[in-house]
C-alpha cells in the first residue's frame, strides 16, 4: 500500500549547463560577428537577420530564421476563405522593417545577445526576435508578437522557418506521430518517441497544400547520416514540420491559373523546417466553408515563444539525455 510519501517529493530542479569559453564581438562592413573558438555566428545590421551559423567550421544553415505567420492552404482553408481573410500573414517577412538592431556580450563574454525589433509596414503589429548564444554554440531563439491593432484576423500559424543542408534530413522527435497531426485532429497521434526522414512524412495530397506537421512537440533533432546536427528544444511544447520543398512549392494555386498535383512535388537539396509554437486546426465540419472552431484557432493576442538550437557533433549521441540538459 502506497503512504502518500511520493506526493510529498519534490522534482529535482535542473541547473543550467556549466558555461565553458568566451565569446568575441566585432563589426565590420555592416556585419556583426559573434565568434568562439567553436561557433561563428554573423548577422547582416541592415535586416537585423542572422546569415551565417557555422559550428566547428562546418555551415549548418543554408538560410536564417525568419518569422513564418503563413501555411500552405488546405482545401478547408480555400473554402472558408483563409486567403481573404487573412492575407495580412502571408509572406509577413516582406512586410515588416527593421526598427532597431543591437548586438551585445555579457560582461564574462560567455553568452552573446542580439534582439531585432521590427514594425508592419502599415502599423498593424510590431515583432521582437533575440538571439542567446552560448560559446559552446548553443543558441535560443524568443519570437514576440505584440499586435497595434484590434480588427486583426486569426492567424495561420505562430512560428518561425529556417533552411537547413540537404544532409540534415533523419528526423527524430518527442511528441504526437507517427503521421501528421494538427489542433484538432491529433487524438490518434500519441505521445511518443518517433524517426523517420524528412521526405517520407510528406503526403501528397490530389492538390498540394500544407502536410507533416507535428504537435505537442517536446524536442525534434534533425541529423545526417553521421549523426551530426541539431537537437531542437522547446520552453514549452512546439508545433513542428520539415520538407524536401519551400512552402511556396505547396502554396494555393487557383485551377484555372495551373492544375498542381501533391505527386507532382519535387525533391530539392534542402530542408526546410517550421518550429512553430502553434498552428490553427484544419476544421472540416463542411468542406464548403466551415471556419475552424474558435478553440483551435490563433488569436492576434500578444504573445511569445522560445526554442533552443542545440549542435550536435558527437558520433555516438542519446538524444533523450542530449534533450535533457539546460543550456540557458
């Protein structure tokens, strides 16, 4: 018979990660580098955007974090006029200007900071992303939304997207699998430990359009055949996809401008990864203009989310104990 007594312990707080190495900044033509003797990050003043990341010498971001507001229209989506109504998230990358850039060390050099502020075009909100990153090479990542107006409509999803090398395309995460899952439609998809590469979780839909993602996403690690990558960890818990194609390879095509086929889908020397705090539902009540339920949509309210980017370079490596570890 049970005393009670397990109730009464408390969880064992972790403590971060001892820092190991200093950081040093300098800024030359326009650029700014945080630089170790292991991680070298760079970033273009001018767009507040991180263009290299380069660990042990090696690339391993073939373009940067971007904010990602949009997804692939499902055809619920085209029904219930998503793209009508919320055009102002398409492309938002596009529409925002860099109000203000800096770039910092701490006093013991240990951990560098760079936080981009930028505005919508037209004033409707204003987003805040900061960078962290650790000598060893760990980086997070915080994206802010804070909303200037009041008649904002849902949004698509809450996230960012990075390009990685084509080799990094062996999939491993903790979270709802084995096959895609959304808001309202993951029941069937449990909680567990799953791996699979990057092109075999995309589905070809009779008409392309948004697929593979991932809910309730505790950590995903994206690696190559030597084992080498990323562990990806969330603060809480993150909505996350990957394809061999850019979003716009999916993207909504009206039939009468071209008839696109899912198998029409090209393979491309790259992997594009959504790390998403969330993504609204795909509804479906009617495939005639049923809006997704209010409880699984995404409302313009002011709110932030955090993710850790953590290189993996080891030839043997347990990511559930890698996953465990506080780095910040």
């Amino acid at each position: 018979m049970s005393n009670g007594n397990c109730h009464n312990k408390k969880l064992k707080k972790r403590s971060v990660e001892p820092y190991i190495g200093k950081l040093s900044l300098t800024g030359k033509g326009g650029f700014t580098t945080l630089k170790s003797d292991r991680v070298n990050l760079k970033f273009d003043n001018s767009l507040g955007e991180l263009i290299a990341y380069d660990y042990d010498g090696k690339r391993m971001l073939s373009d940067g974090f971007s904010p990602n507001f949009w997804r692939a229209l499902t055809d619920n989506d085209v029904a219930n006029k998503t793209l009508e109504r919320c055009a102002i998230w398409r492309d938002i990358a596009d529409h925002i200007t860099l109000e203000n850039f800096e770039v910092s060390l701490a006093k013991d050099s240990k951990v560098g900071l760079a936080v981009a502020s930028y505005l919508h075009k037209e004033g409707a909100f204003k987003l805040d992303l900061t960078y962290k990153l650790r000598a060893e090479g760990m980086l997070q990542l915080s994206l802010k939304f804070t909303p200037l107006k009041s008649d904002l409509p849902e949004i698509p999803r809450f996230g960012m997207r990075v390009i990685l090398p084509k080799e990094f395309d062996n999939m491993t995460w903790l979270g709802r699998g084995p096959h895609e899952n959304y808001a309202d439609r993951k029941s069937s998809a449990l909680v567990g430990l799953y791996t699979d590469n990057v092109w075999d979780q995309f589905h070809p839909y009779v008409r392309p359009q948004e697929t593979a993602n991932k809910c309730d996403v505790r950590w995903v690690a994206l690696l190559n055949s030597k084992n080498q990558g990323f562990l990806i960890q969330g603060q809480q818990p993150l909505s996350v996809s990957a394809w061999n194609f850019e979003q716009e390879d999916i993207g909504y095509v009206p039939f009468d401008i071209e008839r696109k086929h899912g198998g029409s889908i090209q393979k491309k020397d790259l992997v594009w990864l959504n790390i998403d705090s969330k993504q609204m539902g795909v509804g479906g009540d009617t495939t005639w203009g049923a809006q997704v339920h209010p409880q699984y949509t995404i409302t313009p309210d002011a709110q932030e989310y955090t993710f850790t980017f953590i290189p993996l370079f080891k030839s043997e490596v347990d990511l559930v104990q890698e996953s465990g570890k506080l780095w910040f």
